[in-house]
C-alpha cells in the first residue's frame, strides 16, 4: 500500500502521465492532464459530467487519440505492457445481444496470456469457473449473457478483468445501475485486488461513498483539480474547484451520516 512508501522514482509509479491533452473537434476535453498513482492503491476517478473521466480512462488504454502527452505504466509506455492491464468498460458501452455465454466471455480475458490462436485449455477454464465463483456467478457460466440481469453483466465483466492476472486495472463506472449486493460484492473484489497489490482505478460518480470505498483520489473537470490520498484530497474546497460550487448536498449527507 502507498502509505509505506517514500518518495517514489518516476519509474515507480503504477501510471505516470505527463502533460496529456485530449481534443474532439478542437475542443479540448482534457487540459494538460499530469497524473502519479503509486501502485497498491485503490483510486477513484471523480468529477462532473463532462469532465472527462471516461476520456481519461481510454487515452491512458489507448482507445482515443491524444493530441499530446506520455503515458507510462510501471514505468514503460503503455504498449509494452498491455498484458499486465485489465479493462472493464462501461455496461452501455458493450453488445450484449452478441450470442456468447458467460464462460465464453470470461475466458476472452485469458487471450492475452494464450494468444489468439491458441484453444483454452482445461487449466484455463478452471481460471474461468473460479473467477466466475468469486463474483457469484459461478451457476450461470452456461447462461447467454443477454439473458443476465445488468448486475449480472457487471460481474460476468468482473470476472473476464480478473483471469488476466492484471497489475493495473481499470474500471469504467462499475457501480453504475447494480443493486446493492452486487456493489457490496464489487467493493469487496476491488479491496482484495488491493491487498494482493494490485493498482485499481474506478471512474466513480458517487461522492458520497468515496471516504468509505477508496484510499486515493484523482478529481478533474477538464484539467486535474487534485489527486492524492482520500484524508488530503477530498475536501471542501476541492469539490467546489471540481463541480462549481454545487457540493453543498454532499456535505449535508455526511452530517446526517450513510444509511
């Protein structure tokens, strides 16, 4: 875990970005974006609509073009080190009318270390079905994922990202539209990816469970705001910075305590 450590090498750093600027249309959607997130933690991506969280995300992946900027992780630019990476996008994002079963889904998680051409072998799919157990899906690896709850979906995606053995994942909103035993289980899954060492960041849209949920976080609105530990970064003052001034409900949640 971060807390541990000293001050860290450049090459240290789980994700390093340096001066990354993302533009549609000549409209800049991220500013000059300067990122370090030491490995081991687990951090959330906060912002407005808008801001660019997603953006963030998929130009650090590779997924959309930057206009300028370096993208390293553990050190070395992000196409040397694919295979250590996991992605779970967001829900909408996916077909999920494509004919394939949850199994078949999970197992595309292990192309990276099989190769495209390879078959899964035995050892492979038992990764699968214990992936599949973790997230409480193990029941419905036959299942076609059409049929699957969006809850369902999210932890079918869970647990593709978790048989590729990542160092670094990222996840796109993964709380979005789940019930409240599926966010139970994702935050549990997500905590014990940290405490085996992995670096986790989660585009996150409710504030009011950041404190409880992550130990770091990374607030922007086009530009970063902030971002470090939770205790130092997620204040008042920077929440104002992040949404304009309309944080006031947040305040008044956590005076009144989560139910």
């Amino acid at each position: 875990m971060h807390g541990g450590y000293g001050p860290l090498d450049e090459s240290e750093f789980a994700i390093r970005v340096e001066d990354l600027t993302v533009a549609y249309r000549d409209k800049p959607v991220l500013w000059d974006i300067d990122l370090r997130v030491p490995p081991g933690v687990l951090m959330a991506i906060v912002g407005p609509n808008g801001a660019g969280k997603t953006t963030l995300i998929k130009a650090i992946l590779g997924l959309v073009d930057h206009a300028a900027g370096h993208i390293y992780i553990h050190g070395r630019p992000y196409e040397e080190q694919r295979r250590i990476i996991g992605y779970v996008p967001q829900r909408g994002s996916v077909d999920w009318d494509f004919p394939t079963t949850v199994l078949d889904v999970v197992l595309m998680g292990r192309y990276g270390a099989l190769g495209w051409i390879k078959r899964p072998s035995r050892k492979d799919r038992q990764i699968a079905l214990d992936a599949l157990e973790k997230v409480g899906m193990r029941q419905f690896s036959g299942r076609q994922i059409s049929q699957l709850s969006g809850g369902q979906q999210q932890r079918v995606f869970l647990a593709r990202a978790l048989v590729q053995d990542a160092s670094v994942y990222f996840m796109d909103e993964p709380f979005q539209g789940v019930d409240a035993t599926t966010e139970r289980a994702i935050i549990t899954l997500l905590r014990d990816l940290r405490a085996n060492g992995r670096t986790v960041v989660v585009v996150h849209h409710d504030l009011q469970t950041v404190r409880e949920y992550f130990d770091w976080v990374t607030l922007i609105n086009v530009r970063r705001i902030a971002s470090g530990p939770v205790s130092d970064v997620f204040t008042d003052d920077n929440l104002r910075l992040a949404y304009g001034g309309r944080v006031s409900f947040l305040q008044r949640a956590e005076s009144s305590g989560r139910s």
